[in-house]
C-alpha cells in the first residue's frame, strides 16, 4: 500500500505590527506619540497663559476668591443634573440626552407658581416657604416628565441595540423643547425672587451673594441625602441591584420595572431641584435653557465617571471652577477680548480631553478594552 501524502499546513500570515513613526524608537507607537505631543502642547499652553496673566497682576485675591465661589455655586447645579445622567446610566446603560428638557420643565413651570405668589405679596413676606413651593413644584413637574419619558420612550426600546434609545432621547428632547415653546412661549422670561435671595453675606475675605451660598448649600444637603439613600435604603440597594444584573435581580423578586421607574422619578427630581437652584444663579428661562446645562452636565458626568454617584458630584464641582477660572486665567494676560464668553469652549474641551486621555473618567477605569 502506497504511503499517504502528508498534509502540510499553511502557516497564518504574519500580522502586521502596530503602525510607528520612522523616526522614533521602534517600542513608541502612533497613538502614544500623538497623546505625549498632545499633552505637551496643553502643558505648555497652560503655563504661558497663566503665567502671562498672573505676572500682569490683573486680579487680587478677593477676585480669585469669588472667581472659585462662583465657580463651585455653578458646579453644584451641573453635579445635581449630572447625578440624573448618573442613575440612568448605572441602570439601563443609556445616555438620557433629554435629561437637560427635564431641568427646563421644572424651572419653566415654577416661574408661573413663583408670579402668582409675587402677586400676593407672599413671595417677599414669606420668602422661606415661597422657595419651598418652588423646589416642590419644579422637583414633582420634573419627576412627572421624567416617569412620562421613561414609560413612553424608553420602556418598548429596552431590548433595543443602545443606538435606537440614544436616538429617541435626542427626538425626545426636541420633543420637549418645542412642546414647552407652544405652551409657555418663545421668549425669554424674568424669573422674581425673594428680596432676602439677592443680598449678600458677610464671610471671611468679604461678601458673598446669598443666592450661591444657598446653591452650595442646598446642593451638598441634596446631594447627601440621595448618597444615604442610595446606599441604606431598601430602593436603594434594589437599584444597585438591578444595576448589576436585571435577570438575577428578577429571580431575587425585585420589580425591575418599578426600580427603574424609581430611578428616572428621582433623577427627575434632581434636576428640578438643581432648576431653582439655577435660576437663583440665572434669574431667566425659556424653552432652551436646558440644553447647554444638560450637555455641561453629561461632561460633568464622564468627568467624574458616568455611574458613579461621586464622580458626579466631584465632576460638576470640577467643571463649574474650571469652566469660571479657565478662561479668565488663561486667555486674560494673552489679551482676548471677553474670555469669559468662551466659558462652554473651556467646558466642551474638557469633555473632549476627558474622551481622549481617560475615558472612564475620575472614577472609571482608565480606558476601556478595546475589542
């Protein structure tokens, strides 16, 4: 019997190497290189830009001070909006791009129960109670909007690949932002506060306009009480739990449907809070106010870690200083006209640098496994 032929085998072809640049050592690739020239450049842009305005000697000390005080006030409204993006995101993995429309609903609608207590005089009498039914009505419109969006648009899309509900959030808030238009109008409108909102307290380094202090304030209180909850409570471990694994929160006889319902009602909430907190801050609305705070707010959110309930509040913190000092230290001794005017420039290039150099954020990890 003749021998068989032996089978030989084709090797695989050799992969090509990772792409380098011929000048370089042959271990640095491409992508590093780009990032180290990157980082180099920001460095270097950073130093003179500070350097150039601190030797001029433009501001005092009391200007940086209000400055980091202004900063933080606004940064405790992008983190209270953040947390929303946050909760969402941690449950049902979806970027709710209609989250900033849920902020302008609550502020929006408030301005109305706000005239109608200025018009009875109780709104200067009882200033107290007046911010508490502005918090309530902008916190329960918000939330209704909230549950609305979730029951109506999310839900039948959960199975759905994640690009459909990003989609749908982006229809939704367009949605809402015109919805808002016919009913209350394009204009912008005034919004009256309090007398006692508008003064200002006297704190070391001099004064210090009540209506921030009452933003820090009353964001820090919210934002630990949703923290306690989150962590001690019943809802809240169910949240976590269903955050985790939805079919193994089933089986342990969680309502998945009910916790994520809980989820978008106190996201909501939060950014009705966080809407009188803004126009304490910006005594304006209309039917876009929400769309740049939103966005700024899902940068906080990726700044600290989109998922993390920490990251977001330290993210909003962050970007609000960063967002009132950057432009003012950097662009003020080169001699640009109006730096402060380039504040969302600072913002959005925030968003892009966090993508690029750690995409997990703060507390995320530092860059996802690439497939």
């Amino acid at each position: 019997m003749a021998d068989r032929p032996t089978e030989t085998k084709t090797p695989p072809p050799p992969q090509a190497p990772p792409k380098r640049l011929g000048f370089l050592p042959e271990r640095i690739p491409v992508r590093k290189t780009i990032l180290i020239l990157l980082t180099i450049a920001i460095v270097t842009g950073v130093y003179l830009g500070a350097s150039s305005t601190l030797s001029k000697a433009h501001f005092s000390g009391k200007d940086w001070r209000d400055l980091v005080i202004n900063g933080v006030a606004r940064g405790s409204v992008y983190a209270l909006i953040a947390m929303g993006y946050t909760l969402v995101y941690g449950i049902l993995f979806m970027i709710n791009f209609a989250h900033g429309e849920v902020f302008m609903a609550g502020a929006f609608t408030s301005l109305f129960v706000a005239r109608a207590l200025e018009e009875r005089g109780l709104l200067q009498s009882q200033p107290i109670l007046s911010i508490v039914l502005l918090v309530v009505t902008s916190a329960v419109v918000s939330m209704l909007v909230a549950i609305t969006l979730e029951r109506v648009a999310y839900r039948p899309l959960r199975g759905a690949p994640r690009l459909v509900p990003l989609i749908t959030a982006i229809g939704a808030s367009l949605f809402l932002q015109y919805t808002f238009r016919g009913l209350y109008g394009a204009q912008a409108l005034g919004y009256p506060l309090p007398e006692s909102v508008k003064g200002t307290f006297s704190m070391p380094g001099g004064p210090v306009p009540r209506s921030q202090v009452i933003a820090v304030v009353g964001a820090v209180i919210v934002m630990a009480a949703l923290y306690t909850f989150i962590a001690r409570t019943r809802t809240g471990r169910s949240m976590r739990a269903v955050g985790e694994d939805k079919e193994i929160a089933s089986l342990m006889g969680i309502s998945v449907d009910r916790t994520i319902v809980t989820t978008f009602a106190i996201g909501g909430a939060l950014a009705g809070v966080a809407g009188i907190f803004y126009v304490m801050l910006f005594p304006q609305v209309d039917f876009v106010m929400g769309f740049i705070p939103g966005i700024k707010a899902f940068t906080a959110a990726v700044l600290g870690g989109i998922g993390s309930i920490s990251g977001a509040a330290i993210g909003g913190l962050l970007l609000g200083v960063l967002e009132v000092i950057g432009p003012t230290l950097l662009l003020t001794g080169p001699g640009v006209p109006a730096p402060h005017q380039l504040q969302p420039v600072v913002a959005f290039g925030i968003l892009v640098l966090v993508l690029i150099f750690r995409p997990g954020g703060i507390f995320g990890a530092p860059e996802e496994k690439r497939a």
